[in-house]
C-alpha cells in the first residue's frame, strides 16, 4: 500500500470543507428563513440547548457525511477521492461501519469538546472560566498532536487511525 502524504490529505480535507462549509450556509440560511430570524434564539439561553442544537444541525451530519463515505464502495469522502486516496483497514479492505464510527468519532472529538467549552463561555454555567479555558487549551494540544503525529510514522497514521486500524492511501491504479 502507498500511504498518503500529508499534504494530500490536508488537500482532501480543504475540499471536504468547502462542502462542509456550503451545508452550514445552507442550513443557516433555511432555518432563518423557515423561522424568519437569524439563529440566535436557538442557541442564546443554555449551552445545554446550544449544544444539542450545533449538534444536530452540523457535528452529527457532517459526522455523517465522514462515516458513511469512509465506509463506502468509494473508501472516502468527495475530497478523498478528489484527491485519488481511500480509507481502508489495516488488510487494505473497505472500511466496516463500526470502524468508520469509531475513527470519525475520534477525529471530531476535539471538535465537540471545544464546543462545548465555547457555549458555556458564552453562556451563563456552572463551570469556572479557568476549567474552561483548561478545557480549550486541551482542545489545542490534541489539534497539535492531530498535526504532527502523522509525521512521526512511515505510514502517515494519525491518533485516530491507530486507534481505530485505519490508514489512508493512494487510490490503486485499476488499469494494471
């Protein structure tokens, strides 16, 4: 197998985001006009209820979008395959469901954690400012490792690829 370089990857995930980006526009401006007001009265009395709600509308589809494409025919989102890579377990197969899970989850875990340091920052809790901001710093230190560790091996592996047995490579020529 030819691991992908991580600049390829960045790359697939910059393409994904220009779609992850063009759904949020989209669900903000179908929600502002389906209720004839910005967003900001579903997240501005308690982080809970902002919580859920950022949830629902943006972590669980864009979740989604990574679980199901991994797992796929195609082994990768839209940018993966823009970029001829594809997911695959340690034998080099397709991805299974649970294993797309668990390494999607992983990835978007400092994501949902910042989340949920930001709204109550935002809003009236309970929690301190300085766990919060503990919290964030946390946040910032696992980004960082998401962006180093992949150098650190000859495979490109990032943390969530160990821990769920995946790896990312080049798509296969299918003419030879």
């Amino acid at each position: 197998m030819n691991y992908a370089p991580f600049k390829m990857r960045v790359l697939a995930f910059l393409l994904d985001y220009l779609l992850i980006l063009s759904y949020g526009i989209f669900v903000v401006g179908s929600v502002s006009l389906l209720f004839r007001q910005p967003l900001n009265f579903l997240f501005s009395n308690s982080p809970v209820i902002a919580q859920i709600t950022g949830f629902v509308m943006m972590t669980a589809p864009v979740s989604l979008y990574f679980i199901l494409s991994e797992c796929s025919k195609w082994k990768g989102t839209w940018g993966k395959r823009k970029m001829s890579l594809q997911v695959v377990n340690d034998q080099g197969d397709r991805l299974g469901l649970s294993r797309s899970l668990i390494r999607t989850a992983i990835k978007f875990l400092p994501w949902e954690v910042a989340h949920f340091a930001i709204w109550r920052l935002m809003l009236p809790t309970s929690y301190s400012e300085k766990t919060l901001y503990i919290v964030l710093n946390t946040v910032n230190v696992a980004i960082l490792l998401y962006l180093i560790v992949p150098f650190t091996n000859k495979k490109r592996r990032n943390i969530y690829d160990w821990l769920a047995g995946t790896a990312v490579v080049e798509k296969e020529d299918e003419s030879s």
